[in-house]
C-alpha cells in the first residue's frame, strides 16, 4: 500500500483488567499521514488479525487519542464496548474494552 513507514503499533498482553487478552502499548502514525483513514486502517486490520478481548487505554489529556480511538472504534463495533475511568500512572484515564472474538 506504500513505500515508505507510515507509523507503528505495538501490541501485548498486558492488561488492566484480567479478562482482557490484547491491549494496545503503542500506536503512531506519522503527522505527515495522519487524516488520511491509514490510523484506522491499521486499527481495523489489528483487530480483525487478534480476535478476543480488547483493551485500549487513553489519558484524558490527550485528546486527539480520545477522539481516534472513540471513532475507531464506534465503527468497528458500532455498540457492545465499555469505557471506564481509571487511574493509571497516578492520572486519571480512559480504557475501552470490547470483545470481538464473535463474528462482527
């Protein structure tokens, strides 16, 4: 799709709440191409490769975070997720969970 690194996501298994299976540790897409779906793109690819019980943490502060994640994934599930308040690193936070291992 292109010539060159656009950006990187990393995943693992360390999770807030344990029914978790997959969190989200790092997601970066490079400004120059940002606003153009890729983001989502790669988010969508992610969670179609690693089905099951998903958590994605954001701080409240950052706010382009926020709306991504809250876009992303209202359109992957369009329902069936919860976002719950937490304190993580001794800040306040968002997590989103949702459990796609069921054919969406």
């Amino acid at each position: 799709m292109f010539d060159s690194l656009s950006g990187f996501v990393l995943v693992n298994q360390y999770t807030h709440f344990s029914d978790s299976q997959y969190s989200v540790a790092e997601f970066f897409i490079l400004r120059k191409y940002r606003r153009r779906g890729i983001g989502r793109q790669v988010a969508v690819d992610l969670f179609d490769r690693f089905r099951g019980r998903w958590e994605i943490s954001k701080l409240p502060t950052n706010l382009p975070a926020l709306r991504f994640w809250s876009n992303v994934i209202k359109v992957y599930l369009t329902e069936n997720y919860t976002e719950t308040v937490v304190e993580i690193q001794n800040q306040k936070g968002v997590i989103s969970c949702f459990d796609n291992s069921i054919s969406i």
